[in-house]
C-alpha cells in the first residue's frame, strides 16, 4: 500500500481565496506544517503528495481530459499523434508526459521552472521524458534555446499550469513560438479567463490570442477540472487550437501585458 501523508484542508472557506492561495496542512514526525497548493517546490519533494491532494481527494481529471482532446482533434484532421514531437510546458512530476506517453507520441520534452520538478519526474516517472529542462521561459539562455529549437516541436501541452503566475505570460508565449507553423498547443485555463470581467493580464493575452490570427480554435470544451477543499466543481476549458505563425513581441504590447 503507498504511503499516505497525514494532510488536512484549511477551514476557510476556499471562495473567499484565489486558488493559488488555497493552503493545507500537512502532519510529519508529530509537527503540522502549513503550505498553499502552490508551493510545489514543498509538495514535489514529497512522493506521492502531489497525486494525493489534487487527484485522490480533489479528483483532477485535466491531463486526462486535454490528452484526449488532443488526440480527438488529430484523429479529425488525419494526422497520427504517433508522429507528434510534444513540448510539455509546467511539466510537473510527469503526470501529464505519463498520459501523452501512453498515446505513444514520438518525442516528448518537459520543461519546469523549478528542479524539484525534474527531481520529481525522474523519481515518480523514470523515463517518461526523452528530456527534461528546468528553465525560466521569460529569460531562455542561448544554448537552452539552440536545443529546443532542434528539437522541432509540433505541439505544446500546458495542464493546470498557465495563469495564477505559474506560467506569465511571456513564457507562454516564448512556448508557442517554438512550436512549428501547423503544429498543435493544447492547453486548460479556469473558466474565468475567457470572461471580459477578468482583467488580469493572462486573461487578456488569452482572450486575444486564441481569436487571432496566430492560432485556430478548433476545439474547446468546458468541464470539471477538479473540486474545491469544500466539495465544489472547479470549472475549466479545455482548448486545442493550430498554430498559423509566431506569434510577434509586440502583440503583448497591443494586449497592456507588462
């Protein structure tokens, strides 16, 4: 049986937080320690936290369920995910590579700010990568560059990653940019992102980007991405959308994104 950590949610009533100030507290050799959901460095350290909190108890099914749109959205367009050379933006300890693998893509890459990902994904899921870069998107060095540009990307995944300043803006856009022209981005975004009340800076970037000229929709899909700590439906879209060209530096300028 795995070991289960002795984990406890705040008693505070999570819609008076932002998710990404949700916190728990986590019981270890008699001391309770209290971390926000988005400490991952803490959570990643841990084996088997990660899985225990967002998926046993709060039931996550976004890598499931953007795989599988992905994969729906190829089959439409006759082209094998098979042949795909993925990137996987906010990679994590590999929960999302581990389902892209299962569909058999080509070649798959994982890319986290922070090395307890790496350390994470290597210890949790051995091999799942062909490689893995710890990386900060919004300052690539030139080598790291040089190495992701041979790798002739077709397609970026980013699951439960992008807003929150997980993933700013700017990294994101540097993803999409490695990607090929007709290549693929497959991502999830909570549902308020596409709502003109939110007026965060990823929101906007969003909104503009997916109805331009850059990129085609041509699947989305809201749905549950996980419950509360208080039991209640978390909503999310789910979006695939084709790359049509670069998307240029000075489109963050026209959407006020500093």
């Amino acid at each position: 049986m795995a070991f289960r950590h002795k984990v406890k949610f705040s008693p505070i009533d999570s819609t008076q937080l932002d998710q990404n100030e949700v916190y728990f507290f986590l019981e270890e050799r008699g001391r309770e320690q209290k971390f926000r959901f988005h400490d991952y460095d803490e959570i990643y350290s841990r084996p088997g936290l990660y899985e225990q909190i967002f998926y046993d108890r709060l039931k996550c099914s976004s890598p499931q369920k953007v795989a599988e749109n992905l994969k729906k959205t190829l089959d439409a367009n006759q082209q094998p995910i098979t042949e795909l050379r993925v990137i996987d933006l906010g990679a994590g300890n590999g929960i999302m590579g581990e389902v892209l693998r299962k569909y058999g893509v080509s070649r798959l890459v994982g890319v986290d700010i922070i090395p307890e990902a790496r350390d994470a994904a290597d210890r949790d899921r051995p091999g799942i990568y062909d490689e893995y870069y710890v990386e900060d998107f919004c300052s690539i060095g030139e080598p790291v560059r040089t190495e992701l540009k041979d790798w002739t990307f077709d397609c970026l995944t980013s699951v439960a990653a992008l807003g929150f300043d997980d993933i700013p803006v700017k990294a994101f856009w540097e993803a999409v940019n490695f990607i090929k022209d007709g290549g693929w981005v497959a991502f999830n975004i909570k549902e308020t992102f596409l709502d003109n009340s939110d007026n965060s800076g990823f929101s906007r970037f969003i909104r503009e980007l997916i109805f331009s000229e850059y990129l085609d929709i041509h699947q989305i899909e809201r749905y549950r991405h996980r419950l509360s700590i208080d039991g209640m439906p978390l909503y999310y879209f789910s979006l695939v959308v084709q790359k049509m060209a670069n998307i240029p530096e000075n489109f963050l300028e026209e959407c006020d994104i500093n």
